[in-house]
C-alpha cells in the first residue's frame, strides 16, 4: 500500500511534467488546456495532486486491490488497477471542475497523469511481483486447504490450482467424510491424510488455514460439529454449494419475513446500468467495425467469388437472447453445397472448406458482417458465441447448463473462444467459460476479451 501511494504520487507528477515541462505538447490554450500556460508551478498543483492520489487510493481500497489473496495474482492486480483508473479519472474530473482551484486543472493533464500513474505503479508492481515468486515469500502468503470429502467440483478445482502457482492457495489434501470411502481418481497429487475422525490431529500436523466442504450429503448434526470445530481452531470453514451448480458467484443470503433465504441474484448484465454500458459500447464499435470491414469484406468477396463463384454472404438462423431467433450474417468460407450431408461443425481438415475460407476462419475475419448484427441488437461484440436452434434443440438435455449462456446477447467473439474453445471441442467445458463470463462481467473484462480475439486464434478452422 506504501509503495502504491508513492507511486501514484510519482506518477502525477510525471504527468506534470509531461504536460508543462518535457515541451512534447504545445501550451496553446484550446478547450482542452483551459488556458494552461508555461507559467504554472508544480508547488501551484500541490493541493491538485495530493487530491488526486486520495482519490484513487480510496477507490482501490474499495475495489478490494489489497484482499490478500490479490497479493500474488499480479493479472488480477493489472485488472481492477486499470479499471480503477479509470473510475478516477471520471470522479477527478468531477471534483476538479465541482471545486474552484487556482490554477483550474489541466484536461491533458489528467490524461497525462492517467497514462504516467498506470505506468508507474504497474512498473513496481511487476517488481514487486516478481519478488513475492520467491517460493519462501510465496510459501508465507498462501493458505493450506483441507478438504473434506470429494466431488467434481473439488476435482477441478484442485486441477486449477494445482496447476496455477499464482493462487494464494496450497491444496494439502482431503479427508474422507463420516462413513464415506472414496479414492479421488485422475490427479496423482492428491493426498488422502485419513478419515473424519482423525480431524483434530491432521489440522495441526498440517498447519490447516481452510476446511472447505465438499460433501453434501453429511448429515446436519456433523455439518454444524465441523463448523463448530472450525470456529473454536479458528480456522476459516468453507462449503462448496453443491445444489447450486451455476452461477455460484450470484448466490446471495437474503431475508423474506425474517427467514434466511438463499439463492441466485442478479448477474452483472442484469443491471440496467450495466446494460446501458454494454449497448453503448456495442454500438461505437460495431459502427466502427462496419467501416473499417468495409474494404476486407470488398477483397475476400472478389476473393470468394473467383474461388467459388456465387453469394460470398452466408446466413444462417442462430438462436440468441431468452431464445429468440436472429439470422447471422458471415463471409462464405465453405464450398456451395457444404451442408448437403446435413449440418456440422467445421473440423481441422475439413474439405468442405475453401481455401481462402481457412485464412478467413483462421483471423476471424469470415465474421465481421456480425458488426451488422450488434448494431441490430441481436448480438453484441462480446458474449457466448450463437448456436443452431437445431443443436440447441439436443444440447439443451445432453449438456448441463448449457440453455444459461442465453441469459444475455450472443457475441462475435467471447471467453471461451479466446480460450481455444470453438468448433468441435469440448462443449461441457466451453458452457463453463461462458457461465464465467456472465457471472465475472465488467468492460474491461469485455476489452480484454476483444484485445485476446486479434492475438489468439488456438481451433481457428
């Protein structure tokens, strides 16, 4: 937290500096300088800056930047800082324009300050990172985990952060529940340290931080034994919601008549404001992307028509928000008669394909007509990619959960296609990243996604 201040502080004086110091923008007064002038003294933007690093400091503060288990998570640390910034620039312009300073504050000098502040404390926040990866720093940091039974949600939950060394997590190992044997099959570093009873003596001899619930059908009175036994080894007691197999993050306690109720609450994009957001930026940027797809989709269509002479447009009925049908729009990839044989993903060696349609489906650019679309308002540039009705019709009952991805628009790109996540893969796996995105949905979240889409083409045919 120290070491954030001083840079942010640094940092606004950076920006200080490159606004009336470094000479590389003119002090012609415009709109944007407000009549700034060489003349102005860093001791004169004194109450200025130190208004600023307030500000932002308490807005961080209040997005949780300094939860622990932030502190070795360097990606996440990236995320809300820059959304942060973001927040603050909105709420400095404000005051600075609410309250009368002398010297009135500088436009290009807040957005000097934006770029200078993200600069500085990401630039030690990667040093600071990087110090914290030391395993015995990164020992001190994290928690042990000790599980109590075993299920599905456990196995890939234990895969994951198995598997990430950034979690601030050590997963110890699980011990078996009241009158329930198990041998979890399929990660061989999983340890099995006993039965229930033995309890009091392995949370000792493993220094155990966190007892996680994994088994739902405990009975009560052990349920409530193990939360007591937790309170009184002040250790942190967990369950994993078992009856609420989607949108956990959603899972509020609330009160009707005074009875505790709990249950699934409203997602991110159920907020009006929210939505007002997401349109707003579907909108700037599928009009953008109408024009500057307008040369692309000139070339590959002459390209497409010599190769396969006929519409270079194909359009197909897909099934999008709450169910309701829309007619997509794309870039003919694949020869006239594909979909004789019946209708079916495209498969890494397909021969149905044409060959200028593997350059379009590998840079995604058979999908820029689908800017057409966001603009309609049947999809948006981001969210779980559409399917057939067709398809829809069976995966409904063969894939969990899969009918949830249509709790918002469908989109051109989403997170489960920037995963590698598309065409014929694993259709369980890829509802699950979906299911992520609708319950962890910000705008940075959705610039990400985009940013990913343009660097990231893994099962792109």
């Amino acid at each position: 937290m120290i070491g954030d201040f001083a840079m942010i502080v640094f940092g606004l004086v950076l920006g200080f500096w490159l606004r009336f110091r470094s000479g590389w923008i003119p002090l012609v007064p415009t709109w944007w300088t407000s009549g700034d002038n060489g003349g102005v003294s860093l001791t004169d933007y004194f109450n200025l800056i130190a208004i600023g690093a307030i500000i932002l400091f308490v807005t961080l503060l209040n997005l949780g930047l300094y939860r622990r288990q932030n502190l070795l998570r360097y990606r996440q640390v990236v995320r809300t800082f820059i959304g942060g910034t973001y927040m603050w620039l909105v709420v400095y312009f404000v005051v600075s324009q609410a309250v009368v300073f002398n010297p009135s504050i500088s436009r290009l000098y807040m957005i000097c300050s934006f770029v200078s502040v993200n600069l500085s404390v990401l630039t030690w926040r990667g040093i600071f990172h990087s110090l914290l990866q030391n395993e015995v720093a990164a020992r001190g940091l994290r928690q042990n985990i000790l599980f109590v039974g075993w299920s599905k949600n456990v196995h890939h939950l234990f895969d994951n952060i198995y598997t990430d060394h950034s979690h601030p997590y050590s997963l110890v190992g699980y011990v078996e529940a009241p009158n329930k044997p198990l041998t979890p099959s399929g990660i061989p570093s999983v340890r099995s340290l006993g039965n229930f009873n033995q309890l009091r003596d392995i949370v000792v001899r493993e220094s155990i931080h966190i007892i996680v619930l994994a088994e739902p059908d405990m009975a009560l009175n052990e349920i409530v034994s193990l939360s007591n036994f937790c309170e009184r080894e002040l250790i942190q007691f967990k369950v994993i919601p078992s009856y609420f197999q989607i949108l956990v993050s959603g899972l509020h306690l609330e009160t009707i008549s005074g009875v505790p109720i709990m249950g699934v609450s409203a997602l991110p994009l159920d907020h009006a404001a929210n939505q007002l957001i997401k349109r707003t930026i579907d909108m700037v940027g599928s009009l953008v992307g109408l024009v500057l797809s307008i040369p692309i989709i000139f070339v590959c269509g002459v390209l497409i028509y010599l190769e396969s002479p006929g519409p270079i447009f194909y359009s197909q009925v897909r099934t999008g928000r709450n169910g309701r049908s829309f007619r997509i729009y794309k870039l003919r990839s694949m020869k006239l008669d594909a979909e004789k044989a019946g209708t079916g993903w495209s498969t890494k060696n397909d021969d149905r394909r044409l060959k200028i349609g593997s350059v379009l489906r590998n840079l995604n650019l058979d999908e820029v007509p689908q800017f057409w679309n966001v603009l309609k308002g049947d999809m948006s540039l981001v969210g779980p990619r559409p399917e057939r009705p067709e398809l829809i019709a069976q995966f409904r009952y063969d894939i969990p959960h899969y009918n949830a991805r249509l709790a918002t628009k469908p989109g051109i790109t989403g997170w489960a296609q920037v995963n590698g996540l598309r065409g014929d893969t694993d259709l369980t796996e890829r509802v699950r990243y979906d299911l992520y995105y609708l319950e962890n949905w910000t705008p940075l979240l959705d610039f990400y996604i985009m940013f990913l889409t343009f660097v990231r083409r893994e099962n792109a045919y």
